[in-house]
C-alpha cells in the first residue's frame, strides 16, 4: 500500500477516533506519531521540534488568549443584562422589538467577546426568560437567541477567524476587515426577519406595554443608563477593531487593548473583584491551553501528512478527476458543514484546513475568500439541526418548558437566511473585497 493512501487512511482513523471520544490533541499527535515510526524514517519526525516552536513563538495566536481573556471579562462584568434592558426599552414602541434588541445585543457582544459559548449561554439566561414572560412565541425567541449569539464566529475581533488567519499565513487584519460586511448583512436580514414575522404574527411578538416604557423613558438616569449600556462597548469596539482597520496596530496588539478596556469596563460596573479576576484567568488559562494543545497536535498532523505524501495526492487526485474548482470547494465546504455538527470548529481548523489549503492554492484560489467561505459555513453548521452546538448550549439554560422541536422549528429561518448569504459569498466574491476596501484603510 503506497504512503499516500496511508495518509488519507490516517486522516480518516483521527475522524473516527475523535467521533468516539478520544481526546482531540493526542488522537492527532499520538496517532501521527505512530503511522511515522510504522511507515516512514525516523529522521522525518526531526523538524517536529522547530515547528512546535514556531507556534509557540508565533506572534499573531498571541491575540488568542487576550481575545478569550476579553470576552470572559465582559461576560463577568454583567454588561449582557444591562444592554438588553435598555435595547428592549428602545425598541419598546416596534412590534419584535425585544426580538430586534437580543439580535443587536447579540451582534455587540459578538464584536467584543468572539466567544460563541458564552454568548449564547449568556443571551440564554438573561433574554429567554424575559421574551417568554411578555408572551414571545418560544420558537422566534429561541431562534432569534441561537442565531445573534453564533454571529460571534464570523464578527470580528473573532477567535475563529484568528486561528484560520494563523494556519492558512493570511492576514488577520484583512481577514477582520473582509467578515465584518458579511456579518452585518446576517445581522440585517435576521433583523428584516424579525419585522416581517412579527407584522404576520402579531401574537408572537407581543409589544411591551406603553406605561412600562413612559416610566423607561422618563426615569431621571435614563440617559445614563443608555450610555452605560451602548456607548461604552461601541467605544471598546471601535477602540478594537479600529485600531487594526487603520493601521495603528496589529490584532495582537488591539486584542491587548480591548482585553485592558474589558477589565476597565467590568471596574467600571462595579464587578471587578479578586474572585471575578481569578475565575476569568482560569477561564482563560484553560480555554487557550486547549487550544494550544490541539495546535501542537494537529501541527504533528500536518507534518506527518505531508511527509506521507497526502497533500501531493489530494492534488493529483482532484486535477485526475477533472473536478472544476467550484466543485471541488462544494466538496470541501460539505464535508467541514458535515464535520461541524460533532467536532468543533478548532478541530476542524486544525485537522481539515491545512490538508486541503495546499490543494486550493494550486488551484490559484482567493485564499482570503476561502477564509470568509469557511468561517461562515462553519457558523451556518453550529445552527444547523439535529447537531448544532449552539442549540445544545441554549437548551442546556433553557426553562423546562422549551422543547427540542421549538429550538428547531425556531432556528431553521435563521439557517437558510445563513445559506443564502454563504451562496451569496461564493458567487459574487466581490462582496469581500468591497469590505475590505471599505474597511481597511491602512493600504
């Protein structure tokens, strides 16, 4: 048996390990490891060493744990509650109001945490209740909350989108500045959504009351309140993402000032105490050392594959088999779609990503188009039933009463809303590069 079909052999016994449980990190390090000692020479496992280190000194995965330490700050610093509260009053006199304001909510959460998680946990336990309570129909509400909450893969400052920049050598900036029209056009068309449902069904978003939002309005810290709950994170936005977009810093560097402007914001809602600063170093500590540790992991993947000659094949085998380039990445955008529903999108990054770059650079493929491609193919199969995470982290807080065919029924207008705007993306690339050239005014 040549050595090619031995690395895809390998490729597909990580899949099949990962899917019955073992651990990510060592099923592709271990099992690497393993098909190299049996079938190459040991000298070949001699640049392992150096690539470690070249991750580990890699300047740009150093935004990954200030980005994560960002977005459990403003988890903890309870600036979820207070933005939903004063978004729901605004939009109090608009029918879907409330449902608006969790999308909104959501997207500005997305823009400062980049953390799917805890968004979606967060908007679960703070608006569902409520929507709920003023009569939502519990499949818009649902819905509406699994959706805003997933924007956090695809709106920049996005941890996804630092880690596909870092494994495919594209640059994060642009990667952040190409997102960021594609996220607000998903954020529209749920908004549009939201009008439209809630003009055709009354029943299921029920307007608040007129006295409840006249004491909002005329209470003596409305104003405040506003300021606290909108400006604030809008400034630590701007000061984000920003910075990167007008080239007076990298991400890494930017990631740094908005974890300092997160810990400024918690001090600043009265949350910042030493058993909050603990659990949010923990939190941090243990989100970035999984991730490192599947990166060492999927780094003694690639090399091994590579070695083995996978990548050489998977070239030949898609120039033999006279596959366009569209097709080809159809192929490739199915299997990761397919792949999300069991495995998270780190994996995916890391196991599936730097096999098949090789092949598409060959083909002269936009490497840059393809990360948007891939970013919101992975945030359309997070929402996508029976599978999706998102929906699993929002019946986990969900009250008893929220079945699984409500999360279901809920989430599938939001999911072809995501399709339409991924095939929108493939046909028409420009869309990217007209984000980019809006938004990236460093050139």
């Amino acid at each position: 048996m040549s050595l090619e079909i031995l690395a895809l052999i390998l490729f597909i016994s990580v899949f099949i390990l990962i899917l019955y449980g073992y651990p990510v990190a060592f099923t592709l390090g271990g099992l690497s490891i393993l098909y190299a000692l049996c079938f190459l020479e040991f000298s070949s496992l001699e640049a392992l060493p150096s690539r470690f280190m070249g991750v580990l000194t890699n300047y740009n995965l150093i935004a990954v744990p200030l980005f994560i330490f960002m977005g459990i700050m403003l988890e903890k610093s309870g600036l979820a509650e207070s933005l939903l509260d004063t978004m729901a009053m605004l939009f109090g006199k608009l029918r879907g109001g409330l449902a608006i304001s969790v999308v909104i909510v959501g997207t500005l959460l997305a823009a400062s945490t980049g953390i799917v998680g805890a968004t979606v946990v967060t908007m679960g336990f703070i608006s569902l209740p409520t929507m709920l309570k003023r009569g939502y129909q519990p499949e818009l509400a649902t819905g509406a909350i699994a959706a805003s909450g997933t924007l956090g893969q695809i709106i920049p400052p996005s941890v996804v989108l630092v880690l596909l920049g870092s494994t495919m050598n594209i640059n994060i900036g642009d990667l952040f500045a190409g997102a960021l029209l594609p996220g607000l056009l998903m954020v529209v068309a749920y908004i549009l959504y939201i009008i439209i449902y809630a003009r055709l069904n009354p029943k299921a978003a029920p307007l608040i009351p007129k006295e409840e939002f006249r004491q909002f309005t005329e209470s003596s810290g409305y104003w405040k309140k506003v300021f606290k709950a909108f400006v604030l994170p809008m400034l630590l936005i701007m000061a984000v993402l920003g910075s990167i977009f007008l080239g007076w810093a990298t991400s890494t560097e930017a990631a740094g000032v908005g974890a300092l402007g997160a810990s400024l914001m918690t001090i600043g809602q009265g949350k910042f105490k030493l058993p909050v600063l603990k659990s949010v170093m923990q939190g941090t500590t243990h989100l970035t050392c999984m991730v490192f540790v599947i990166l060492l992991g999927a780094t003694t993947f690639s090399l091994v594959f590579r070695e083995m000659g996978g990548d050489r094949y998977l070239v030949e085998f898609v120039e033999n088999s006279n596959l366009t380039t569209g097709q080809f990445l159809f192929l490739v955008m199915l299997v990761m779609f397919v792949a999300g529903f069991f495995i998270d999108f780190i994996e995916i990054i890391f196991i599936i990503v730097p096999v098949v770059v090789p092949v598409f650079i060959r083909l002269n493929v936009d490497l840059l188009w393809l990360g948007i491609l891939i970013g919101v193919n992975l945030q359309t199969s997070f929402l996508t039933p029976p599978f999706g995470f998102s929906l699993f982290y929002l019946k986990g807080v969900a009250p008893p009463e929220i079945t699984t065919g409500h999360l279901y029924r809920g989430i599938l207008p939001f999911v072809l809303i995501q399709i339409t705007i991924l095939a929108l993306l493939f046909f028409f690339p420009e869309i990217i590069h007209f984000s980019i050239g809006m938004f990236k005014f460093d050139k």
